[in-house]
C-alpha cells in the first residue's frame, strides 16, 4: 500500500489518494471520522481547532460500505479556506496590500520556513509554511484510519498514550489490556493513563499558555495481535521496526523515536534486556518480557510492538524567538501563525496513524494484495504455524 497526500494548510481541501487497499474490507465515513475526531482534541489545542470541523469526504474505492480494490480518494475540506481565498488562491493576482500583509519574509525558528524558501527560491515564506503546517496529518489521520480497518479485521488492535508533557511523566502506565488502555485515555483530555500524571500535565500546559510558551512530550503506540515475522532480516529497508522509526519521525515536530525500553538498553547489561523465549501447548511461544518492544532482527516477536517518539515543543511562541527579515536583513521577532501551547495529546493519535499504516503495509505485503478474505486466511495460517513450529 502506498498514499500520496496534497493540500495547504489554508486551501480548499486536504486530500491523500491511497493504492493498494485490498477489495472487501468494510469501511464508512465514520470510521475514518472517529479518528479525525480524536486528532482534534486535547488539553493545549488553538483557535484553529475551534474555526475547523474536520470531516472526510470518500469520492472512490468505496461502494456501499466496502472497499473495491481501487485507489481510495479522501477529501477534508478546510472551513477557514473562505477567508483566505484571495491569499491563498491559484489565479495569478498583482500585488495587492491584502497579500502583502500576510506575505511572509521572517522565518520563525524551529519551522521549515528558512530551510523550504532556500531550497524552492521563495521569497515569500508562505509558500513553505502552509504545506509543511501539521495541518498536513488531518489526512495522515485519515489514511491512518484505514489502515486500522484492516488490521481490525485480521484481529490486529492499535492503541495509544501519552506518557510525558512538560517534563511531567506518567508513573502508572501499566494497563490490564488494550481495551482499558483505550478507555482511560480516550477520556482523559491528554491521553494519560495515569489520572494523578493527567492533572500535573494540564497544570504545565496552562502555565505554558500563560506565559506565552509551549511544552513537547513523549507519546507511546502499542499494536496488540501482531503475527511473528512481519518485516525481515535479509533486507535493511525492509526492517519493520526501521519503516516505523522511519514513519514516527515523519510527524511534524517528532525529534526521536525507540522501540521497548530504547534508550535505556545502552546502560543496562543483555542479561537484563534480552526477552527470554518461553513455550506452553495452547499459546506456543512467547516472551517473559517485552524490553525489545516487540522486535529482533527486524522482525516482530509476536509480543506487542511498543514504539515511543518524542516531540518537541510547538515552535511559534506568544513570546516569539528572534529571527531575521530575508529581505532587509534586520532583525526582527518571528510572527505567529498558530497559538497551540501543546499539541502533544494530539500528536499521539497521529502516532497511531502512521504505526498502524507501516504494520498494514507490512502484513498485506507478506499476506495478500487483492482480497480480504484471502488475507485472513493466510494470517491464520501463519499463527497455527507459528504456534506449532
């Protein structure tokens, strides 16, 4: 599977084409608006969130409900396009004082601003800053949404948390079961498990807001009911934990990304980190621990894929952070284009997203193309074997 997304942050519409999603998966407006939903909440969202109503349009691939085969087209329309039409429109204008107000000649630190308008010759910053906006994830979301039709179909769930804000960290992140994960954050309005972490969360983003600030965290993506052998050892670029790193890097503003307990492996000894191989008659093999979060040698265990990734704090401030005026070469402080303190809680679904897009790739590359019946066969197939190896 593949997509391909198009569209500016204030233009008409957002839109992504996605090839390669077999024929007969089930799949409504609403499955892909629940998560569109979701993407939108969260404690330290901005105006934009307020003016913007995100719901998809599906104009092919679908018919009555099912998917054909087809590439698939999805649509998000932005409400705010009506007051951007003449800036942000495609007919060639003259230079008018509208436009030159909302020209952009101050690149804002921490943004593509410079490094796009270097690359592409923009003199005019805009033309970088709409497209690389993370406006951009609205159909990300969206694609993501799809990808989790199939793998709920083929009993494969995703799920989500956020485990710091602001320096502030979850302590009780251990969950009975993916369901309860999916309860408890569902309704916490930055996706904490841990209700006590929750409220100390909320008090970082507000003083973040108070005093013109933003604050980043650590988001985790957990993927329950995942075969053994998803990815490969003979073919780095086809290392699944490596096209996930690849794929929780790509979110806007994400600065690193680990797999288990990441990081913390380099000061520990193996003896410590390496997850021991039991096996019993009902469920065959299995690991005493997850510390590998669900992978070794590219390849997933079998246990859960736990992957982690960090973002760092919205860059436009209230407050702005000195820049300096391409044109006139004087300093100047960076303008602002959006007023989110913490997009954290929202970040963690768009996690979800492209996890859950890299994990689908991945089993219908092994499994099947063209048909989802054929698919959950071979799925199966493959989960008796492993369990009888």
């Amino acid at each position: 599977m593949r997509y391909l997304t198009a569209g500016e942050s204030h233009g008409p519409q957002l839109t992504t084409i996605i090839e390669g999603v077999p024929a007969g998966v089930p799949l409504t407006v609403e499955d892909i608006n629940i998560e569109l939903a979701r993407r939108q909440k969260g404690h330290g969202r901005g105006r934009r969130m307020q003016i913007e109503k995100d719901e998809v349009k599906i104009v092919s691939g679908v018919r009555h409900g099912v998917t054909l085969g087809s590439p698939i087209t999805l649509i998000v329309e932005n409400n705010d396009w009506k007051h951007w039409t003449s800036i942000m429109g495609i007919e060639p204008v003259e230079d008018n004082e509208t436009e030159m107000k909302r020209k952009v000649t101050r690149p804002r630190p921490g943004h593509a601003d410079l490094n796009g308008a270097i690359k592409y010759g923009h003199r005019d910053m805009r033309n970088v800053l709409e497209r690389s906006s993370a406006r951009e994830t609205t159909v990300r979301v969206a694609a993501g949404a799809v990808a989790k039709k199939i793998l709920s179909e083929l009993g494969i769930r995703v799920a989500g948390q956020v485990l710091e804000i602001g320096g502030v960290k979850a302590e009780n992140t251990d969950y009975e079961n993916i369901e309860q994960l999916q309860t408890i954050t569902e309704q916490s309005p930055v996706r904490c498990f841990d209700s006590k972490a929750e409220a100390l969360m909320i008090e970082a983003i507000d003083l973040a807001k108070q005093n013109g600030d933003s604050i980043g965290g650590i988001v985790e993506v957990v993927v329950e009911g995942v075969p053994v052998g998803l990815g490969s050892y003979a073919h780095y670029d086809r290392k699944l934990d490596g096209k996930i790193a690849a794929a929780v890097m790509s979110i806007n503003a994400f600065k690193g990304v680990e797999f288990g307990i990441g990081f913390k492996a380099a000061s520990i000894p193996g003896s410590l980190v390496h997850d021991e191989i039991l096996w019993d008659e009902q469920n065959g093999y299995s690991r005493r621990t997850n510390n590998l979060g669900g992978f070794e040698g590219g390849m997933t265990t079998g246990m859960p894929i736990v992957v982690k990734g960090v973002m760092k704090p919205i860059p436009t401030l209230y407050k702005p952070l000195k820049s300096v005026d391409i044109d006139t070469k004087e300093p100047f402080e960076a303008s602002i284009e959006r007023s989110d303190s913490c997009a954290v809680p929202a970040a963690s679904v768009v996690a979800e997203a492209v996890v859950a897009w890299e994990v689908a790739t991945a089993v219908i590359d092994q499994f099947g193309q063209d048909r989802l019946e054929l698919i959950q066969e071979n799925v199966q197939r493959t989960r008796d074997w492993a369990r009888e190896f």
